[in-house]
C-alpha cells in the first residue's frame, strides 16, 4: 500500500514536467552584471522562480507561446512570449534600468521578501555618512558617544547591543564584530565602510539563518559594495562645526563588459559642537577589481585602509549640568579619545560546476589596531589622579569559506540547497586595559595579555518550494577553540577552552496569491563570551544559546502599498558580559524578550514616497523579582519614518524622524533614559552632471540625549558618589552643504 502511494506521489509530481519543458536564461543589467532574486513568472502564477547569485534561473514546464515577465527592483519589467529557440541555449536577458517603483517589489516566497525594501530605501533616502547605513535596518536605532570615532551603540529588539555583542554585522562576507575585543565583545566598528561604495543591504532579524554564526541572537546586516561604478564622482561637503568631508569614487575599466575596476577615498574631519573640540578626522580607502571568467565564473579582489583619530568629551553627569558646573555640550575629562585602523584583503572566487550547481569561496585578511581612553567613573576610585582607563589591542584576523549552491527539480516541486564550511582564527597581541592620567601617564596595568581564537563552522539549509508553501530547514554546527595567555601572571600559562554549539532552523513561508506573505521561524542562534570569560569560568556556559521564533505577514493590497508585521520571541538562557572598562565578569541571567514589528511602505506618485515603522518590545529579566528584572536601556517603544521626493533630475529631497520612548536605565527603574524625537532632511538639486546639497540634522534643534547610561561616579571635591543618569547630549541643529560631480 505505502509503495503504491509512494508511486502515485512521484507520478503526480512529474506531471508537470511532463506537460512542459525548462526554460533556462541569465539575467543582466544593461553593463552585464548578473541580477540576482530577479522574479521569473511563467504562464501560470505558479510556476515562477528567482535568479541565483549568477542572475541564473531554470523556469520548469515551460512551451513555446507561454508569456514569462522578469521583474527587479530599479529595472523594468520584461516580458517574453517564448519561442523555439529560446529552449535551444541559455537565453540571456538584458534589463534596462527604470526609476524606482513600488509595483516592482514582489512578495514572493523567498526567505529574502522583506529585503527589497532596502533597495527602495537606499535609492529615495541615500546614506549621507557611515554613521547613517545601519539605521537603513528597520528598528535599528544607533547611539555615538566617543567623538565620532568609537564604534556605536546598537539598538534592536528590546537589545541594548552595546557595540555588537547580539547583531552579526559583515561587509562584503569580512566580519566586522571583533570577538574578544579590548572594549567589549562582539565590538563591530563599521567606519570603513564608505557609504558611496554601498550595493545592497541584507538582513535578517532573529536567530533563524544558517548562513549566519556568532552574534546572530537580534539578528544580521550585510552590506554588498558595488563591483562596478556607474560613473565616476567627486564631492564635497562642508558644515557647522568645522565639518569637511571629501568622496572620489573612479572607474578604472569603463567599458570593459568583461572585467571591472575602482577606486573610492573618503576624508573627513569635524570638531563636532563640543566646547573641546573633537579633532576627528578619518581617511579611508578601497581598490575593487572583478573580472567575469569563461563559463560564468567570477574572480573579485578587494584591497581596503582605513585610519581615524579623535579627542572626546565622554559621557557627562546630569547633576554637573544641573549645577551649573558645566553645560550639556562641556566635559569632566577632555582628554578622552582614541586612534584606530583596519586594513583588509579579500579574494572572492565562484565556480559554475553546471547550469544548476556553483560553489562561492572566499579568502580574507584583516590587520586591526585599537586604542581608547576613556573615564566614565571621573574621581570614583582614585580621588586623586581621577579614573581615566586605556583599551588597547593588536589584532590579524584570517578567514575562510566555501559554499556550494545547487538547484533541483522534485517532479513539480523546486529545491534550492546550500552547504558550506569556514575558519576564522582572531589572533590578538596586547590585549589591554590600564589605568591611565591625561593620556599619557600609564598608572597601574589591570589586565594584558594575548588572545588566539578559532572558530571552525559547517551549515547547511534548504529551501523546498511548493508552490504556494516554501519550507526552509537548516543546521549550523560551532567548533570555538580559546587560549589567554595572561602577561601579568607570575608565569606563563596558557589557558585554552574549547566547545561545539548546534543551531537548528526551521522556517515555513505561505503564500496563498501575489499580495499575500505568511511566515512562521524558529530557530537557535548563540553569542559567544570573551575569551577571558571562558578561560575564567574554566569552560562553563561558553556558548549561551538564543531561542526565537517570528510568526508575521507581508501584504500589498494596491501595487504601490505594502505593510509589513511580526510577532516576535526570543529567550536567552544565560548572559555573560565581560565588562572591559573594569576589567571584570558579570553574569546577567536569563532573559525574555518579545514584541511587535509593523512597516509600511506607499508610493504616493512616481516620485513621492512614504514610509515608517514601528517597533514595541517588552524585555525583562526571568530570576528576578517583578519591579527590579528592566534589562537596562533595552528599547521599548521605537519608531522611524519620513517623506522623500525623488523625480529623475531637477529638485528631490527628504524629511526623515526617529523617535524612542523613557525607557529604565537600571533594573529596578530608579533611573530613566530620556528618549527622543528628532527630525533630519535634505534638499537636492541636480542639472547635468552637478548635485548641490543641504543637509539638515536636528532640524527642530531638540535637546535631546543620544547615548545614556545609569553610572555611578564622584566628582572631584565631592565626598561621596552618586548613581545617576550619565549622557552624551546629541548633536543640535547641524547644517552643511555638498557638491557633487558625476563624470
């Protein structure tokens, strides 16, 4: 009886096949550079498929006379009435550029959907500083507060992230996050990325992507640098606050079809509206060359250097303020600040092994220099020479991977596969924490010593389309291996660790017709400890694991509306924060987090478009007792959004606004972080091949604090601390202008 079935299942699957051939094609934009998760729709509604990562696709039980549209973001749409020939060979499919509309967005059933609006978003709001690109993540908030040159503070979720301890963040496939870092871990400082140079964003939320490893509790971004230019340009843009930045990106290949290659540098300089001045300046640069290889293979080679400096004011006491000591842009200790450089090498390699099946590899090398003075305690434990610390690291990151991709055909049903293995091996020299005066006295070391950590991975997930069901499992597998070598030991020791971690995933998409989107995920991720918190805790809870699941829906009820909703929970079963401005462990529990994300998106006209999102979480520690278990500064309620007029030349602009509410700054809620509601825009206008700019910050000039924290610190002459709300005050209304030359 079962084999009968089994028969009779087989049979109806190829059914399909039976009544069609393959249609097989690559798509292309006009400079032939291949369009990936371009929609291929055939005959019938349901029988569509996406381009892979080569702008490849194999559309099944297809016939001559059948319609097919081809459909992408930024491009028209393409439709084909097939012929005879058009089953003979690949077909190759050109699309031509189109102003950016709504009605290409498809809700389709990829696990990628919502990541569309990205591209929407990066072309009617361009990103106008690296400070800006992560806020193009729905929900994501930032916070600076070390003179521009410090990594931010990460929002997301009911998460205060601090630099990147729960969000997974890469460019390009390079890790950003450091592990182990002098400062904190998971420290993801993305000021080499030039925003400019800025593709695609993908992202994720939430622990269910087999593709991503550490740090992927709150969830992903990776951002795509562009592998060929438009065009060449200069710009350059000056502002209040000695504020100058200068961008040249220079093709280097225009016109070769077959190879690619640029140049982009950035400059910039600010002494920000401190009454001690900032001195900030960054440079950065990187050299991009991709050449198409015979048979669609692809060789790209990336080369980046990226330096800043900075002087900082830190965060200040609300009580110095009250009192007149100092005002809300003054400083306790201005001789905070800090130096820091990145270089990367990356080589990323993809071999066609057949018109279904290709393997992605890359290679990379990362030299990371740190250095950070910081006094957030002032006079607390040392009355006399103040509390000022020094971070200090050395780092080479070596990494690698291999993913091998292949599609296939179940009678009437589509199966996409991936599975892939990696290393990445942190090797760090120095690293230090010392208490330090005026930067330049070291006063006592407190900890040093040298870091080497690897971290062997394997994934593998699966994508089975059915039609109007989608299922996605996946399993990731973590070998990390830790060895601390503490130099202020009486003798040399190395302390090693080592532990695997499984992550699972299962994901189901339904998609009942072309204007609906259901999906339910689940999954487990993880974020690991400091390596002088495993080496210190001798290997317990190393890896505390994430449990999440997402239950949402995608609807377009009209070609140019678009909301977007979740219902979301996420468990950590243990927390272990290594705390680098004391030099200590804290262990912080078990904590509970779930809330509600909703998004919309309407284009009011061509050129008009309107967007915002709303994100509300509650977050709570579970052991302890109600009234004292806020996860301090966790975010509660968030929201974004704004205007921007984008037509094909002449003048096009935006208004954008953030807000988040008071939320606890401590667990028991004693103290409150005042939250905020501020408004930015921009006014463009474009003749020939000239841009002039003005770009607004803090429009409405609100008082407003960017990064809080409940500290607890003693100001000089006082007898005794106090615990109170320690801010760094966000910028004031803050205008420049920019020019910009396309050639």
């Amino acid at each position: 009886m079962l084999r009968s079935i089994y028969i009779i299942a087989i049979l109806f699957l190829s059914c399909a096949d039976l009544i069609g051939q393959p249609f097989e094609g690559r798509v292309a934009d006009g400079a032939g550079r291949p369009i990936q998760d371009a929609y291929v729709i055939g005959q019938s509604q349901t029988n569509h498929t996406h381009t892979n990562e080569l702008g490849i696709f194999r559309l099944p039980a297809a016939q001559p006379g059948d319609t097919v549209n081809i459909s992408f973001v930024g491009f028209e749409t393409r439709r084909l009435i097939l012929q005879e020939k058009d089953f003979e060979q690949v077909a190759t499919i050109v699309m031509k550029e189109a102003p950016i509309n709504l009605e290409q967005v498809v809700i389709s059933n990829k696990m990628s959907t919502l990541n569309q609006i990205s591209a929407v978003g990066l072309e009617t709001n361009p990103v106008n500083s690296s400070q800006e690109v992560l806020r193009k993540v729905p929900g994501l908030f930032i916070a600076q507060h070390a003179g521009g040159g410090k990594a931010e503070q990460i929002f997301l979720r009911g998460f205060d992230i601090d630099h990147g301890t729960d969000i997974n963040i890469t460019v390009d496939g390079l890790p950003v996050n450091m592990v182990s870092h002098a400062h904190g871990q998971g420290y993801a400082d993305l000021h080499f990325l030039i925003p400019e140079t800025i593709e695609n964003i993908d992202f994720g939320k939430g622990p269910y992507y087999a593709g991503q490893g550490n740090f992927t509790t709150a969830g992903y971004v990776g951002f795509q640098t562009r592998e060929k230019l438009d065009a060449s340009l200069m710009s350059l843009e000056y502002g209040q606050f000695n504020t100058l930045r200068t961008v040249g990106l220079f093709d280097l290949l225009s016109g070769d079809p077959g190879r690619s290659a640029y140049l982009a540098a950035e400059y910039m300089l600010s002494d920000g509206p401190f009454e001690s001045s900032q001195n900030f300046n960054r440079a950065n640069l990187l050299a991009k060359y991709t050449a198409n290889l015979p048979n669609n293979d692809k060789l790209s080679f990336m080369a980046s250097h990226f330096a800043s400096k900075w002087d900082a004011s830190g965060q200040i006491p609300q009580r110095a303020v009250d009192s007149g000591l100092i005002n809300r842009f003054g400083a306790i200790d201005d001789t905070e600040g800090g130096a820091t450089s990145r270089t990367n090498v990356a080589i990323h390699h993809t071999k066609m092994l057949s018109g279904n099946a290709f393997v992605k590899s890359r290679a990379y090398f990362t030299q990371y220099d740190f250095e950070l003075f910081s006094n957030f305690t002032f006079f607390l434990d040392d009355p006399e020479n103040g509390d000022q610390i020094r971070q200090r690291e050395n780092r080479n990151i070596f990494g690698l991977e291999s993913v091998l991709h292949r599609q296939y055909r179940l009678g009437g049903a589509g199966l996409s596969a991936r599975a892939g293995a990696g290393l990445r091996y942190d090797l760090v020299k120095d690293n230090e924490l010392s208490r330090t005066l005026n930067r330049r006295t070291t006063l006592e070391p407190i900890a040093l010593g040298d870091i080497n950590e690897s971290n062997v991975y394997g994934f593998a997930d699966a994508e089975l389309d059915l039609g109007k069901v989608l299922i996605n499992p996946g399993l990731r597998v973590d070998y990390f291996k830790f060895d601390y070598v503490d130099k202020l030991a009486a003798a040399y020791s190395t302390l090693s660790e080592d532990k695997a971690f499984v992550s699972p995933k299962l994901n189901f998409i339904y998609n009942p017709n072309r204007q609906w989107q259901f999906f339910l995920k689940s999954g487990i991720g993880f974020h690991s400890n400091d390596s002088r918190v495993v080496v210190a805790r001798e290997g317990r809870e190393i890896l505390p694991a994430a449990y999440g699941a997402d239950l949402g829906a995608m609807w377009k009820p009209l070609p140019r509306l678009w909301f977007n909703t979740a219902l979301w929970y996420l468990f950590l079963e243990q927390e272990f924060v290594y705390v680098g401005d004391a030099g200590i462990v804290e262990p912080s529990g078990k904590t509970r987090r779930y809330g509600l994300d909703f998004g919309i998106r309407y284009q009011v006209t061509n050129s008009l478009f309107f967007d915002s999102d709303v994100n509300y979480t509650i977050a709570r520690a579970i052991d302890e007792p109600e009234g004292a278990d806020y996860i301090p500064l966790a975010p509660d309620l968030t929201a974004t959004g704004g205007l921007s007029f984008q037509p094909s030349s002449g003048f096009s602009g935006g208004i954008r606004y953030r807000y988040i509410k008071d939320r606890p700054a401590n667990e028991d809620g004693s103290i409150t972080a005042e939250g905020y509601f501020v408004v930015d825009g921009n006014v463009n206008y474009t003749i020939k091949n000239l841009t002039f700019s003005i770009i607004g910050e803090n429009l409405l000039d609100t008082e407003w604090n960017e990064a809080q924290f409940a500290t607890e610190s003693r100001l000089k002459g006082e007898d005794e601390s106090v615990e109170e709300l320690h801010f760094t005050p966000g910028v004031p209304f803050f205008l420049r202008g920019k020019v910009a030359y396309r050639f």
